[in-house]
C-alpha cells in the first residue's frame, strides 16, 4: 500500500472524527516511518522484505533512503502496481467505479490459471515453477498467450475473406507496468464531469 492508499483507508472508515489525530499524524509521515510505526503494516513489511531477500533481520538492514527503492523492486518481482489515490472523495468514488467495471468486463487472472496454462502450453512441470518471480510467470503467461494469438491469426490469414486478418505478431512487447488507463485526474474530471455538481 502507498501512504495515500493508507490514508485514505483510515479515511474511509473515520466516520465520526475519532481517527483526525491518526490521520493529521500520517499525512506528515514518509511511507517508510509508518512502516515503523503501524504495527500491521512493519509486520507485513518483516515478512515480505525478509521473504524477498532471504535475510531474518532484513528489515535492520533498510532505511529511509533505500526504503522506496527497494519496495518498488519488491513490487516489481512480484507483478504489484500501486494504485493511484485521488485527494479528491468525488473522483475517488469514480475511480472504484471505474476498476470495478473493467474487473467485471476483463475476468479476473488467478494464479491457478497462469499456472495451468504454463503447464499445458510449455510442458514445465508444476514443481519446476515454485522457484518463480510473480514477473516470471506473468511474463511466460502473456508471452504464450501472444504466441496462441500468433498462431491463431495465422490459421484464419490461409481462408479467404473480405478483410485481410491482422497477424499478431508473438513477439511483440509486453508491459507488465503499463499504467492503468481507469483513473481520471482533477483537471480531466473537473472539464468532463466537474460541472455537473456545481
């Protein structure tokens, strides 16, 4: 979780104002100092940075300034984006509309599917896989989803149509960090919906 996603946690629950102080206390806070502060937080931090680097003080070993650093590498290894929180409750409201949405439309990837489909389309064996990163097997995942799509286009180019078919083309890049195209940000939201609410 970024600062702002735990901000705006403690927000969302801050029904009747018992939690100002709390919240007045993190906005002033780096990321890496309520890691040591929140309880759940520092103890979810120890499990992943020592999991992560195989170390059982790992967490002794980080500071305020590789903290941010090594979170994203974490982050990295294991496929996680970091969601963008907007200071603003309206778009914030959009925004968990908009992910629940594309969520419904897209399908949810669960692991069992990677997995499974890794084993049927490259004959690795399940064991073989307990050694990789979450990049690892999101990367070979989407790789050999393109080459199907690949060999699937090349199949349909042999019929005879009105339209030529668009071969995929299986090597094509692949952005496990692409952006999410779902968040509005204050000017977008304040030209396109702003001034309905004024």
């Amino acid at each position: 979780m970024s600062k702002d996603e735990i901000i705006y946690k403690y927000t969302d629950i801050n029904k009747d104002g018992e939690l100002d102080n709390l919240i007045f206390e993190l906005n002033n806070l780096s990321l890496y100092e309520m890691s040591i502060e929140l309880p759940d937080l520092k103890e979810s931090y120890i499990k992943v940075f020592e999991k992560t680097f195989k170390e059982e003080y790992a967490l002794q070993l980080i500071d305020e300034d590789n903290f941010d650093e090594l979170r994203k590498v974490v982050m990295d290894i294991n496929c996680v984006k970091e969601e963008k929180i907007s200071p603003n409750p309206l778009i914030r409201k959009f925004d968990e509309k908009s992910r629940r949405a594309k969520a419904q439309q897209k399908g949810s990837l669960t692991l069992d599917t990677i997995l499974s489909s890794i084993v049927v389309g490259t004959g690795v064996n399940y064991p073989e896989m307990l050694d990789w990163t979450m990049f690892q097997l999101y990367m070979t995942y989407h790789r050999l989803n393109q080459f199907k799509n690949h060999d699937t286009t090349v199949i349909f180019s042999t019929i005879p149509t009105e339209k030529p078919i668009d071969i995929q083309d299986w090597s094509k890049k692949i952005d496990l960090y692409e952006a999410e195209k779902n968040y509005i940000s204050q000017s977008e939201f304040d030209k396109s919906i702003g001034g309905l609410f004024n």
